[in-house]
C-alpha cells in the first residue's frame, strides 16, 4: 500500500532550462545566471509539493574541458541564486562521462548519461518517490529520451536547443515528448493549472 504523504517529483536539466545555454561547456560560475522566470516556475512546483531535481550531462569533464572542481564551483552558484529566491533543490545530479572523451575514467559509456536514467535512479533510490505524475523537462532530445526510458511524462522546451532539437523530434515515432512549452514558467503553469 501507498503512503498517502509519498511525493511526485520534478526532473528538470540545467542549461537551456533553469539558466540560458549561452557559453556552451561553462566552467566559470561568474558566467552562471539563471533565466528571469526561473525563480517563479520552480515555486509553482514547491507549492505543488513537488520534489525538485537537476540532471545535467557534463560531457565537458570527459572532453578535458573543466574539472569536477570547476563544475562544483559552478552547482555551488547555481545552488545559491536559488536560494536567494528561497528554492532548495531535493538533489542535483550530473553525469562526467561521455565514451568518446579523452580523461579516464569518464571516457567509457555509463548509464548516467542521459538518456540513460543512472541519475534517476540514484534519485529514485534516496527519496522513493510516485513516479507516476513525476515529470522531466528538458531542451534536448536527451532528455525526452530520459524521461521516457525512467517512465516520466515529458515536457519539451523551446528554449536552449529544444528549438532545433523539437524540428528533429517531429521526424522521431518514439521520442515525442508529451508537451511542447515556451519555457519552464510556460510548463508550471501547464501543470498546475491542468492539474496535469
């Protein structure tokens, strides 16, 4: 039997989502804000008692780009422009692999590379939440495909990449996502107010 108090959860990728994807593989937290909404959107999901998780892939790591460290330093200003609009993530969760990287030992394919769902799964582990009415979002095809191998409804935005990426989508029978919004604070209120 289901615990009445268990919680759906929000997945949501990082760049081209919560903050603009404008530096591509960004390594200095001086550069990171979030988008002007953001603070907004992700207190309509608060207040939906929602938890809230990050999943970001961080190939930059396996490219010889940025260190660990300097992703660190920039989750750390990511964490901190979020509270200062009074959000506290439930968990932030990212991926340094990618197969053909050159720095050992995150040049191998992993499941934590979306979409392979390693990170839900280490999320899924830790707070047990109904999967059923949990969601990802995200701009990528990446992420439609870690929201439906994970059995997540899927929201697909249009902005980061999901502009180009949605116009590949369209030629894909299996990965349509099961909405299409503007943006993150397009999606809160999507879900929200459609009690979706």
């Amino acid at each position: 039997m289901i615990a009445k108090n268990i919680k759906r959860a929000i997945f949501l990728d990082r760049d081209g989502v919560i903050s603009p994807d404008d530096f591509g593989y960004l390594s200095n937290p001086a550069e990171y804000h979030l988008y002007p909404y953001s603070i907004e959107a992700l207190k309509i999901f608060k207040e939906l008692d929602f938890l809230l998780f990050v999943v970001t892939n961080q190939s930059g790591i396996a490219r010889g780009y940025f260190t660990i460290t300097d992703l660190e330093k920039v989750l750390d200003k990511m964490r901190s422009l979020l509270s200062e609009g009074g959000i506290d993530l439930d968990g932030v969760y990212y991926s340094p692999y990618y197969k053909d990287g050159i720095v050992p030992p995150y040049n191998i394919q992993h499941e934590d590379r979306k979409p392979g769902i390693g990170m839900f799964k280490k999320a899924y582990s830790k707070f047990h939440f109904m999967i059923q009415g949990s969601w990802m979002i995200g701009d990528r095809i990446s992420d439609i495909g870690f929201g439906k191998n994970a059995h997540l409804k899927n929201i697909l935005l249009l902005t980061g990449n999901g502009e180009k990426d949605f116009i590949k989508i369209l030629e894909m029978d299996d990965l349509k996502p099961d909405f299409v919004c503007e943006n993150l604070l397009t999606a809160a209120k999507l879900i929200r107010d459609y009690k979706l």
